[in-house]
C-alpha cells in the first residue's frame, strides 16, 4: 500500500495574467507574444499540480526578476488489492493552495524602464486511478491516470519601475481562468532490502494535456500537450529510537524534476534539483483495503536550478 501526505511550499513563475489589452496600454512589451503568454499559464498550472512534484519554497532573485511564493498541499495515494488478479489497483486524491507575487523589469520600445508586479492565487484538486503491475519482487510499473481541476486568479499592475509611491495611478488588471488537465503517467518502481537498508527508486514520465476557458481573457481560452520526467532516490537506515513500540528509520534523498516541453522563458528555470533528508516512523498499518501506510515521517531539503534556489520542508507518509 503506498500514500503519499505532502505538506509544503514551492514558487511557480509564469506570466499567466498579461492580456492582448495591456500590450495595447505599454506598447514596450511587444516582445511578450500572446504564445509566451499561454505557455506561461499552462506552465503555472503543470508545475503546480504534475505528479511527482511536491511542495517546494523557490526563489528567483536576478537583474530582470524577483519572485517568491508559498504552495501547501494535501494528498493521499494507495494501492489496493484486486482479488483474483495478479496486479493491484492505484488511486489518489490531492488538493493544492498558494499565492505567487512577482516583480519582473522591462525596457519598453521606447526606452523607459517599466515593472511589473504581479499576484496570482491558485487552488486545484486532483484525481488519480490506475494500476500497479508486479514484474518481480523487486519491481513494479504503475499507469495511472489523473484529473485536475484549477482556478487561477491574477493581478497586475503595471507603472515605472522608479516609483515608491503606491498612491499613484497606475494600470491594473484582473484576470481569471479555469484549466481542466488530464494526465497519463507512467511510474518505474523500484525497492531493495541489503541488511537494514532499504532503497527505493522511482522513475516517472507524464504526458499532460490542459484545456484553459477565461472570459475576461481570450489568449487564455488555450489548449497545449506537455510532458514531464521525474526520477527519485531515497535509502533508508536503522535508528536506536522507537515510539509506541516502532522504529525510526533515518533517510536521505535525491529528486530531479525536467519540465520537458516547458519554454524556459515561462517560468525562469526548467528543471530541479532536490537534496535532503529526514527521519521515518515505521507504522505499517492496514486499516483497510484501500488505505494503510508503511511509515509517518518529514523530511527537510535544498533544491537547485537554472537561476532558482529553494528548500523543501513537509511531512510524507507510505
């Protein structure tokens, strides 16, 4: 049985609420085409909600951008025993929440210097289903398919990017969208026993197709296919300490996600670099068929990339 609980933050960078009307209003940012416009929306919501990616605080911090955000999110997903069959089933359910708030510097087309802050906010749910196949004991692949549901809402404000005073006029917009995604993935599984320690591999491509409906925005009323890869490491190892009469297992881990398809422009940065640890409470519980959990625990971790730093702290169940 496997559940996965994850508790935590991340930063999403994208461009999602510029709208044909602004590039009217500052003719200087013609260089942001309605595509980089789109791919910024879906690339938001990708990142935000693609299987494999858990929470994460990120910060861009450079000449041109400064960015930071918090992401929470709620989940939970189990194998479940198909009687007379020789592979079990797969299900999940997720829940997401945070806010992004963004400030990114242009030189227009007539030479002025101009900023732009935006704020968005974003809550999605998730759906997934699918099967587990056992090659051997060691070895599994697992299809899956997943839906998610997401609402966007943005700001922006657009004035000189020397102006202190938030009393002056300025140009401001509100957008809002709603994306439907369907996700086909595909997971390699992998866990091994040496003694007492336990490695556990994971490996995972999802194909993402997102549907984007907005009636204040027409560039927004998009649709795009992206695809993701995942691979993750983790080894576990004995402690001295127990609670309630079960162990606590130490663990470290490596994590690496690649936004295959995503514009790098989209979001500041395509792909991370997750390091860290934590410690695991082996619980091994089965209450019922469709739910049991192998350990409670946290883990704590710094993440790399392309013009991007960030950390991971949360709590993770199997």
């Amino acid at each position: 049985m496997r559940s996965i609980i994850s508790i935590s933050l991340s930063l999403l960078i994208v461009l999602n609420s510029i709208t044909v009307a602004v590039a009217d209003v500052l003719p200087g940012l013609s260089s942001i085409t309605e595509s980089n416009i789109r791919d910024a929306a879906i690339a938001f919501v990708n990142t935000t909600t693609s299987p494999g990616l858990e929470g994460t605080v990120l910060n861009v911090d450079n000449n041109e951008r400064q960015s930071d955000q918090w992401r929470s999110s709620l989940g939970f997903n189990a194998e479940f025993t198909l009687n007379d069959y020789t592979f079990n089933g797969y299900w999940g359910l997720k829940v997401f929440g945070g806010r992004l708030e963004d400030k990114l510097r242009f030189i227009d087309d007539n030479g002025q210097n101009v900023q732009i802050n935006l704020t968005r906010d974003v809550v999605a749910s998730s759906g997934s289903l699918g099967l587990s196949f056992p090659i051997n004991q060691h070895f599994k692949l697992r299809p899956f398919l997943s839906l998610i549901a997401s609402d966007l809402q943005s700001k922006t404000v657009f004035n000189d990017q020397y102006v202190i005073d938030n009393d002056l006029p300025s140009n401001t917009f509100r957008s809002r969208a709603q994306m439907w995604s369907g996700i086909i993935s595909l997971d390699a599984v992998y866990s091994r026993w040496y003694g007492d320690y336990q490695i556990n591999l994971l490996g995972q491509y999802s194909s993402i197709y997102t549907q984007s409906f907005s009636e204040e925005s027409a560039v927004l009323d998009t649709e795009a296919w992206n695809d993701t890869l995942v691979a993750k490491f983790k080894l576990t190892g004995p402690t001295s300490l127990s609670s309630a009469g079960k162990p606590w297992r130490w663990n470290t881990y490596a994590n690496y996600t690649n936004f295959l398809s995503h514009n790098k422009k989209s979001l500041g940065y395509q792909s991370l670099l997750e390091a860290g640890g934590g410690m695991d409470w082996q619980v091994n519980i089965k209450p019922l068929n469709w739910f049991g959990w192998e350990y409670i625990g946290f883990k704590a971790g710094l993440i790399f990339g392309d013009n991007v730093r960030g950390y991971s702290i949360g709590l993770t169940t199997r």
